[in-house]
C-alpha cells in the first residue's frame, strides 16, 4: 500500500493506493458510522462492509440530482444520524460525489471517507474534494469543495467492472499523462495491454502516478482559480458530448481530448505529430476519437458550462505532450470548429 496526501482548506485527505475494504473500520473514527453505497457493489461486496447501516442508491448519471440526496437525508434522520455520524460513500464516482455532497450539508457538514470502487473514481473522481449533484442534466452544476478524510483506492474491486468502466478510467489516466507526465503517457503507450487487463503491477502504477498528479495539483490550487483547471483537458468538449449524445463519460473525454488537441495544433502550440500521438493511443485503447452529435446542441451546451466566463471559455490546451496550459478562448472560435470535431 502507498499513500498519498492532498492537504485542502478543509482539512487533511489521506488516499490509499492498495489498501482494501475489508480494512474499512480501522480508519473510520467513529463508532457511529453510515455507509451510502449502490446496488451493484452491495450485490458484489456487501459481505465486506462492515456491521453499520447502509442506505443503498440506484446507478447511473440519472439518479445523480436533489431527489437522490433529499431522498438520503430522510434516511439519515430516521436513522438517528447526528454531528458525530461519520458518512462513507462505496462506490464508483457518482456514489463519492453524492455522499460528499450529502456529508458536507447535512448538519452543516460531517466527517466522511471514500471506498472507490471503480477506476474512474480511483484516478479522479473521488479525489481532490469535489463534491456535488447535477441538476437539469447539466454536469455538476450544485456542489462544494469538501475534502474526504480518506479514499481507500481497493485495486481488487476493479475485478467485476465491466470494460466500459475500465475504458472510462482509462480516458483519465491519458489526460493525466497528456497534461502533466510524458513518461507515464510513454508507459502507457507501451504497456495499454496489461492495463487494459488489469495487470496488478501496470494498473497498481497507473492508479499511483495519476492520483500523485492529482494531488500535486489539487495542493496548489484547492478550488480551481487556476492551475486545477488543467485537469478539464478534454471535459469542455467532453461533457458537452456527454450530454448531448448519452456516451458515457470516458468516451466523452476521449474525443474532447482529440478535439482540444486539434484545437492545439490549429492554434500553433501542438506540433501535429504529438495529437496524432494522442489519438492513436486512445484507438489503441479502445475509446472514441469522434462523437456524432448535432452542432447547435453542442454549442448550447458549451454555454451552459461553469468554465465560461461572459463569451469566452476557460479552455485547455497542449504545446507538447506533458505540457497543458490554459487559455480564454471565444465561444465564437469554439463553435466555428464544432461541426469538424463532431
């Protein structure tokens, strides 16, 4: 087991790579302990939860809004839940952002841990304090920055994943290698295969060096005034076709990445020959490099996004593979390329 550190405004996030659920109880400090989980990991792993009450939500981008969150703090009250509750979310993404949520508000806030069960949530999601629902099908739109005490990152839960969630999960570990890490992009190239079929050793790796990226960054800029915003490569084009087109998130990302690459090279930082790069390891992995969506729906989600600012966009962009920066771009650029990139 590694552990890495994120040190927030709210307090210490302690994230450990290796570490397993059935270790859960010796980091919880409370005796008084809810655990909020989905149905498909209670199917698979509820004889590994410890002996505390579990309120159990459906799956899917769907439930991930108020009703689901209203619908937990009715259970909290009537189980007796209290300031000295300690909330844990098991779980993919979606599971550590309601739970989050739900830990930071309920009673103003209490203390709350992950178990991330999928590789999405292990290289991203539920690390670095994001916290936070959707709301009118917009990606996150209600939410706060809450540091976790701990995320447990269990390699061993990654086994029952089906591929499409591997493949979500692997769309993140290329952001991390192409914004800030050329030798783990290289390894990755190099080693896709064995990551793909969840070698111990690749994927153990992978996970670290992603979330010591993470982390790095998440350290100097808690709540994404402006180095954090390098971790959105490929989200701005990326949710947008998440939106519009129902693909799921990783595949999303994989094609905002592609396109804010060619963005890249169209404005004259990438050298083409590195986007080429990048779009070939995504097809080597088995993700999307293009998403057929329709224009207007696309841009009027771009709109909607919490990067823009008046008419201009918080965009990110690459001049080398390693190297992210970002960049105030019009909206009126963005959306004379749409059509090419869709």
């Amino acid at each position: 087991m590694k552990t890495l550190e994120i040190h927030g405004s709210t307090g210490d996030s302690f994230i450990h790579v290796g570490e397993t659920l059935r270790n859960l109880e010796k980091y919880i400090p409370s005796e008084n302990m809810v655990l909020i989980t989905d149905k498909n990991v209670k199917q698979f792993y509820e004889n590994e939860f410890p002996p505390h009450p579990v309120i159990t939500i459906d799956t899917g981008e769907k439930i991930k809004n108020l009703d689901t969150v209203r619908d937990i703090y009715e259970k909290l009250v009537t189980l007796g839940a209290d300031r000295s509750t300690f909330i844990v979310g098991i779980g993919g993404g979606i599971v550590c952002d309601i739970a989050g949520f739900v830990a930071s508000t309920y009673l103003r806030g209490v203390r709350f841990g992950f178990v991330s069960s999928t590789l999405l949530s292990q290289v991203d999601a539920s690390v670095g304090g994001k916290n936070g629902v959707n709301f009118k099908n917009y990606k996150n739109m209600i939410g706060v920055f809450n540091q976790p005490e701990f995320v447990i990152c269990d390699l061993n839960l990654l086994n029952t994943l089906p591929k499409k969630e591997i493949l979500n999960g692997m769309a993140e570990i290329v952001k991390h290698g192409a914004i800030e890490d050329a030798s783990l992009f290289e390894y990755l190239e190099k080693h896709s295969q064995k990551a793909l079929a969840l070698d111990i050793d690749v994927i153990g790796k992978l996970v670290y060096d992603s979330i010591t990226i993470k982390a790095a960054i998440v350290n100097q800029d808690e709540l994404e005034k402006g180095e954090r915003r390098k971790l959105n490569f490929g989200h701005t084009f990326g949710h947008a076709f998440e939106k519009t087109s129902g693909v799921p998130h990783g595949e999303a990302v994989s094609a905002g990445m592609v396109a804010a690459s060619q963005l890249s090279v169209k404005r004259g930082h990438l050298l083409a020959k590195d986007a080429e790069r990048i779009e070939t390891l995504l097809q080597k992995i088995g993700l999307p490099v293009r998403i057929q969506a329709e224009g207007k729906s696309i841009l009027d989600a771009l709109k909607k996004d919490k990067k823009r600012k008046g008419d201009r966009i918080y965009f990110v962009l690459l001049d080398e593979i390693g190297n992210a920066f970002v960049d105030q771009i019009p909206i009126k650029e963005i959306e004379a390329v749409i059509h090419y990139f869709s």
